[in-house]
C-alpha cells in the first residue's frame, strides 16, 4: 500500500521532495489508491489500473518509500489500515507484511523481523533485478535503504518481536515454514 503511494507521487510529480510531515493518506486518496483481495492475494489498483509489481519493488520504489516513510505523516493512513485490517480478520486469515507494523496495528498476534546477511541479500536483490543493476549498485541500495528504515524506526524491536534469519533458506517456501514453525511456539508462552 505505501509503495502504491510512494510510486504515484514518483510516476505523476516526478519528485518526492518537500514530503516532511505531508498527509500520505491525502495522496492515496487523490490518486484514487484501492486495495482488493482478488483470488487469495493483495491486488493494488492506482487510478483504476493494477499496479505492476515489478514497478513497486523497483530499485527507485525502495528507495524513495523509505525516504518518505521516515518524514511523512502517517496518521491517516495507519489509522485507514487499521480499520481495513479489521475488516479483512472478519473474512480472512490475514498475514500482514511491512515495516511499520508495529505502529498501524500494535496488537498484532505475531510479530516476525526477517532478516538475511547482506551478501544473501544483495544476492537475491540481483535476480529480483535480473542483473539490470551491478552488484556494488545492489549493495549501495540496501545500505542506502537500511541507513533511511533505521533513522525512520523500522527496524525496532519489539517485547513481542521474533527475529528470523532467513540467509539459508533455499525457497520463498522454505524460509516461510521457517516462519510458520515459530507460531506454536509463541502460543505456549
């Protein structure tokens, strides 16, 4: 959803200057930003089109969703969130990804920090970009876009956070039952 915002803003201002303390609920609503659940997955439409995966996860998209996320006013928007995400419980089991969790929705029932050593990381970034980008342009992104999410507080620690190192994991499937494997633990806390 931030990055949908985030993308809007890059594709029809071409700048994402001048964001310290803008409402980003006032953005997705002017650019008309819709969330629906279509066959068991999180669909994003900007102006009535699906936005395109690809572009949201787009080197500039990482980048400048961290540069806003750490300077607009989010207060709107979490608050938007929130209410979606308890609309969606009431119909769904729901799993909800992203940096500022903690703040939309603190009473999540369980909270998991991924992780993975940056070499994983860059790795998997390059086939992400199908080696559009060179490795030291890789790895100068992740810097760059941890140096913003950690000035921002994304990367707080929570009583109830859950820290997994992913950097071995083989598959997306993999690291996800690594995931899945914490949740009865936590229940017998």
């Amino acid at each position: 959803m931030y990055r949908a915002i985030v993308y809007a803003i890059m594709k029809n201002r071409k700048s994402i200057q001048n964001m310290q303390d803008a409402d980003i609920k006032s953005f997705m609503d002017y650019y008309k930003i819709e969330i629906k659940i279509e066959d068991n997955e999180t669909k994003i439409y900007i102006n009535g089109e699906l936005a395109k995966e690809e572009e949201l996860q787009s080197k500039e998209a990482s980048i400048a969703v961290s540069k806003v996320g750490g300077v607009a006013d989010n207060t709107r928007l979490f608050e938007f969130a929130r209410d979606l995400i308890d609309t969606l419980k009431k119909d769904y089991n729901i799993i909800i990804s992203g940096r500022g969790i903690m703040q939309i929705y603190p009473d999540t029932d369980y909270h998991f920090f991924i992780t993975a050593d940056l070499q994983e990381r860059i790795r998997r970034k390059c086939i992400q970009y199908k080696n559009e980008l060179t490795k030291q342009e890789v790895e100068e992104n992740i810097l760059k876009r941890d140096e913003l999410q950690e000035k921002a507080g994304f990367y707080k620690l929570h009583k109830n956070t859950i820290t997994i190192d992913v950097t071995h994991a083989k598959t997306i499937k993999e690291a996800t039952k690594m995931i899945l494997e914490q949740i009865p633990k936590v229940c017998i806390k």
